[in-house]
C-alpha cells in the first residue's frame, strides 16, 4: 500500500514538474525571441562618431536593465537601409534625411526627437574656399555631402535658388560631415554641403581649415536626430520613451546630444516636408 502511495505521489510530482517546464518555455522562449525582435538600428552620417564599439557595449550595457532591446550602429547607410528592410519590427535613431529617405519604402514613425546645444533644429550650410563665386557655380564643383545625391542636389536648389544647376552639379558622396569638410581642405572638393553644428565642430578639429571657409548659403531647419518606429511596437513604446528619455549623460554625448523629447505636431510636419 505504501509502495502505491509513493509511486502516486512521484508520478504525480513528475506530471507537474513537467507541466510546469512545459508551460515555462513558450514564456521563456518569448522573452528570448522578443529581445532579438527589437533591435534599435542607429546611423547618423551627422555625428562625430569614432568608436562604435564602445557606443555600443554602453548602450548595450544600459539597455541589458529593460531585457527587451539590444543596439545595433552602423557605420554606412547602405547597410543601415537593408537591415530595416530585412527587420519590419524595429526601432531606429536616425537622422532627418535618413527618416526621409527610408520613409519612402517603410511604414515609419517618429516617437522622439534629440536636443543638441539646446536645440532640436539644425540647419545645413554650403561652404567654401571661394569668397563669393556668384553665378559661377562651376567653382563650387564638386560639391562633398555625407547625405545622399538627391537630398543634397534638393537643399542646393534651396540654397543656391537654381534647380536646373542643382539637378547637374557634381556631387562626392562622404560618409560622415567631418569627411565632406576634410575634402574641401584637400582641395578633393570645392565646396561642401554640412551641418552648423559640424562646422563649429570643425573649430577644434581644424581651426586653419574653419578660417579659410566661407558661407554661400544655408538651407531649410531640419530635426537633430530621430528616435522612430517600424512595424507593430506599440506594446513596447512606453517602455522605449522611457529608456531613452532617461538615458545616461555620457551615451547622449557619445550621441553629441544634451538629451530628447517626444515629438510633437509641428517637429512632424518639418520632418516629413519634401
């Protein structure tokens, strides 16, 4: 009798034991899946970034608290443009003509904006070793830019108020707006195509080249960087404001950013013009 009484009790015991791990394993197994499934893609061609590396086991070492998200950078937007094409479900910092560009072929939505220097608006600027080449826009040939061919001939015919030249002129493509600056003191470019903020940067990093550079023109405000959404991510956006509203001083300067906000109404309808 008490033979079948402790075969019961271990049966019935071992039922459980594997009901339970049975029942533990989808759950453990989301969890898995659901931190791969959210990556958050970064490629800002804007920043000063030298150590992507270290950007990335920081921000990595912050996001391991929530369990949900992992950072992936990216040194190229090439790259950048088909992991978002392979991965429907992510997010991703990007800049404003990054947003662009990738929200033509994606269901993309803005959720933040950066702050750099006290400011969400940036513009871009056209300078150069010419003084004033007036209607002469052969001098200005070619033009660097680390943004792509058609957003950069669309901010020249903003600038220089002629499509027709816009639509023509030479441009060589940089990876970052450091880069396209560089060339122009190599005499690789005559002009370049640039952030404010990278030529107050340029200051420190070459203050000879910075004085020898002229402003011809400047373009339409545009957003710092963007914190968007592809895909369906709405149970976990709550969760990535917060993240990233409160994220450490020392990765918002690795970010060259002084912090985010949520994005309102009127910062959309800039970043989404054309």
């Amino acid at each position: 009798m008490q033979s079948q009484i402790l075969f019961r009790f271990k049966f019935v015991t071992h039922t459980l034991i594997v009901m339970i791990l049975f029942n533990l394993t989808p759950f453990l197994a989301s969890r898995s899946e659901g931190s791969e499934k959210y990556p958050i893609y970064f490629f800002s061609s804007e920043t000063n970034i030298n150590n992507f590396v270290s950007l990335k086991k920081e921000f990595d070492g912050y996001l391991s608290k929530s369990g949900y998200f992992e950072f992936q950078p990216f040194k190229d937007s090439d790259t950048f443009e088909r992991h978002v094409q392979k991965n429907k479900n992510c997010f991703m910092i990007l800049s404003n003509w990054c947003y662009r560009k990738i929200g033509r072929q994606n269901a993309v939505r803005p959720i933040m904006v950066g702050i750099r220097e006290g400011a969400k608006y940036q513009k871009r600027v056209l300078v150069s070793n010419e003084k004033n080449p007036g209607a002469d826009y052969g001098k200005l040939e070619p033009v660097a830019s680390s943004s792509n061919i058609e957003d950069t001939r669309s901010v020249l015919a903003d600038i220089l108020k002629n499509k027709h030249y816009a639509s023509s002129i030479r441009i060589l493509t940089v990876p970052k707006d450091v880069d396209a600056l560089m060339s122009v003191g190599f005499e690789m470019a005559k002009a370049a195509l640039v952030t404010e903020y990278s030529i107050n940067n340029l200051k420190m990093i070459d203050p000879v080249l910075h004085s020898g550079l002229n402003l011809l023109g400047e373009g339409e405000k545009s957003l710092v960087l963007i914190l968007a959404e592809t895909g369906n991510n709405e149970k976990h956006n709550e969760k990535i404001v917060k993240i990233i509203k409160n994220m450490p001083d020392h990765i918002k300067r690795m970010l060259d950013l002084d912090g985010w906000q949520v994005i309102k109404p009127a910062d959309i309808s800039i970043l989404e013009e054309k």
